[in-house]
C-alpha cells in the first residue's frame, strides 16, 4: 500500500507546498485587478483550469484527515470567505 511507504509523505509535502506558495501573497484586490483586465475568453479558460480544484482538494484532505475534518475545514472556510466578503461590502458602504 503506498500510504504506508515514504513516496506518501512526498506526494502530501508536494501539495502542501503548492498551495503555500501559491497562496503565499494572496490579495484578492490582486485577484479583483486581474480579473478586471481579462478577456472573456481567459476568463473562460481560467475557470474551466481551476473548476475541479474544489472537488480535488476536498478529495485530498479527506484521504489525509478524513470525511469529517475535511467537511469542518471546508465549511468553516466557506463560512470566513462569506464573512470577509460582508465585512468588505459592510466597510465599502460606511466609506461610501
């Protein structure tokens, strides 16, 4: 079984360092000026690239930590990615 040999631990450490630096400056006024300068056909293309990323990484905590840790994680991730998204618009208005 390849979970219980050391080309596991590789595999996970590949992973985890992708999306550490992937996400290492991440600003989503950055995110926001690109998606503002995209043609609609990038746009296209950039969504289909990163679509089943979700679903991937879901896939990729359960088999690390389990069904029900990767279901906390993902919802209380969800959960702060809506409420930093209110407190943006709630900061927005006050300064509009």
């Amino acid at each position: 079984m390849v979970g219980q040999s050391n080309i596991f631990l590789p595999y996970v450490w590949r992973i985890a360092s992708a999306l550490k630096w992937g996400f290492a400056d991440f600003d989503t006024g950055s995110v926001a000026v690109d998606r503002d300068t995209l043609t609609p056909e990038d746009l296209e293309k950039v969504t289909k690239m990163i679509a089943d990323r979700p679903y991937h990484f879901c896939r990729f905590l359960s088999a690390l930590l389990g069904v029900d840790k990767m279901e906390q994680l993902m919802s209380e991730a969800i959960a702060e990615a809506i409420a930093a998204r209110l407190r943006g618009l709630n900061q927005s208005a006050k300064q509009g």
